[in-house]
C-alpha cells in the first residue's frame, strides 16, 4: 500500500436533505403556499392541535394537512373525517420527516393552490429536530406529563422551533411541572422563541396560538416572494 | 440523532471523495459534530463497518471530534462555551441573564479523512 494521504473534506453530513429541503421551500414560496411542520413526542397533541387549527381558519385559509405515521392511518382519518384535504406519508419504519418525503406527499396532495399546509412529524423530540423538512415554520408541542425538564434532554428541538406550545395545562393541578420553568429553559436556548400554553381538550389559550398564526401567515402572504 | 440515514450519508460523502482521490483504501474518517446534535459513536462506528463492506472505506476508523456549543449573552455581550461532556446549563454564566443567542453548536461536518 503507497503513502497515507490527508484529503480535506468539510462537507455538510446531511446537506443533500438540505439542498432539498431549501429547493422546496424556495418552491412553495413562489407558490404562496406556507408549510408548517409541527413537532413533538407521541401523544403530545399534535393531532389535537391541528384539528384546532383547522376549525379556526375554516372559510379564511385553504389548509391542507401531511400525515406522517412509523404505521396506521388513525390520524389522517381523523383529518378527513373534517373535509379536510389529506394525505397519509408513512415513513416505513423512519422516526422522522425528510425533505424528499415531505415533497412526494405535497405532490400527492396536489397542494398547489393551497394557503396552508400543516405537517403532523413523527412523534419524536430527536430526529425531526436535526431534518429540515422545507418548512417555512416550526412548532413543537410539549405536553403538561411529559415533564418540564424536555429543555435539558432535547435543546436542539426547543433551539430550532419558532413556537412552543406546552399542550395539557388542565393537567397542572395534577402535576409539578412548572410552566415557568420550561419558559426560561426554553428561553435559555432560544430568545426567540414564542411560547403558548393551552389545552386542546378545554380550548384553553388556543385563541392566542392561532392568532400568532394567522399573524405568521399574513408576514408570509404579503412579503415579496424573493425574500420570504 | 438517527445514527443509520447519517451514516449512510457519511459513507456517500467519503466514497465521493475516495474517488475524486484515487484512493485504494480509506483508513480514517473525522467528524465535527456540535455539542447540540445528538450522536452516538459506537454506533456510527458500527453502522459504518457494515454499510461500508465491499467498498474502498471497508475498515475504516471513524473519529469524532465533539466542538462545544458557544453562546451570546445578548444582555452583556459575553460569549462562553459549553463543552462536549457538559450539561447544557441556562442563562450567561457571567451577568446572569436568560437572553442568550445560540452562536454554533449544530455543526456535523465530514471534515478529513485519511487515504491510500
């Protein structure tokens, strides 16, 4: 065998998903179409959250919804059950969301034309966080029994989401999590970060959450298309 | 961190580049990966071994550098760092304040390697 040689690489481990993930949002930009990739554990709402969502832009906004299960389609029947265009991605075993897999259901959705489209991650505060999925925004949902310490076992989740919405405050009387804590840890790794606490069970505070929204999507509909 | 798709992404980029360089074996691969990116070496050491049977990387050494998560206090300005094997604290160690910018930290980088 000849000499050793260093080769100088520095090449981005996961730049090919975020080439595309770019392409795409750059895509659906153009197209008018804001894609909201909406994140947490199993169980934390996301399902609920969305259902809200759908009900308060109804009449207003043309929202679509992508589905991403491990297995099952529970929850997109769920969707549809609301006259609500969908459609189900399963992931084939994957614990997360990828661009090109976000692109073949947007496809499958025919979503050109749509206002909104709200993507249901997989279930999952680790992977999700490190794919970029094309989104123009991303929420993550942590629920009232998960625990308040999410913050320090999965910084990257709460560094990366635009929005966290802590799910299941009817459940704090039952509970010692502290609300203010997760504030000021989520904070602490992300300034910018805006926070809603709500119970999709009761509807409690859901009405700031999609006030933000529609605010967000105002900002998206009205800045010039080159600079979203 | 799923370990198995960003192996296999690891394994595309050093086979492009074994290539580029002629090389007839890879005996070392380095990474830089951010103290807020989720990794487990033993099992990108593993994946590795067995995506990279039959190819030029077959055998190969994965060394991973961990580069610390550096912070901005946005209330007095400090800049300070949070190694690879410590815990992820809250607030600017200096002034005390919750404003604090993440400034790196989400680097996974192939960065060398080592070839014949």
């Amino acid at each position: 065998m000849g000499e050793i040689k260093l080769v100088e690489i520095k090449e981005e481990i996961l730049s090919d998903n975020q080439e595309l993930a770019d392409a795409l949002r750059a895509k659906l930009t153009k197209e008018g179409t804001m894609l909201v990739n909406i994140m947490s554990s199993p169980g934390a709402g996301k399902t609920s959250l969305i259902l809200h969502t759908l009900s308060a832009l109804k009449g207003e906004l043309k929202v679509g919804v992508l589905e991403a299960d491990i297995e099952s389609t529970v929850d997109s029947e769920k969707i549809a059950a609301q006259g609500i265009p969908v459609v189900q991605v399963r992931t084939g075993g994957a614990c997360h969301l990828e661009a090109a897999m976000v692109q073949y259901g947007l496809e499958a959705l025919d979503a050109v034309g749509l206002n909104m489209v709200l993507v249901e991650n997989v279930g999952n505060l680790v992977c999700p966080a490190e794919f970029d999925t094309g989104a123009h925004l991303k929420i993550m949902i942590l629920s009232v029994p998960e625990g308040d310490d999410k913050p320090l076992k999965y910084p990257l989740m709460f560094s990366i989401s635009d929005a966290l919405v802590i799910n299941k405050i009817d459940y704090l009387p039952l509970s010692d999590f502290d609300p203010e804590a997760v504030k000021a840890r989520a904070k602490a790794l992300n300034p910018h970060i805006k926070i809603f606490t709500v119970s999709c069970r009761t509807g409690e505070g859901i009405e700031a959450w999609i006030t933000w929204l529609k605010d967000r999507w105002r900002d998206f509909s009205t800045s010039p298309k080159e600079r979203r | 961190m799923h370990e198995l798709p960003v192996t296999e992404a690891i394994l595309k980029i050093v086979l492009k580049h074994a290539a580029k360089n002629n090389a007839v074996k890879v005996a070392c691969v380095r990474l830089k990966v951010g103290r807020l990116c989720d990794l487990e070496a033993v099992w990108i050491q593993n994946y590795f071994t067995y995506l990279s049977r039959g190819t030029v990387a077959e055998g190969a050494k994965i060394e991973i550098e961990r580069l610390p998560a550096v912070f901005v206090c946005q209330n007095c300005g400090e800049k300070y760092e949070i190694g690879a094997d410590e815990p992820i604290t809250i607030g600017c160690p200096h002034c005390g304040a919750k404003e604090v910018e993440v400034s790196s930290g989400r680097e996974y980088v192939v960065s060398e390697m080592e070839v014949y």
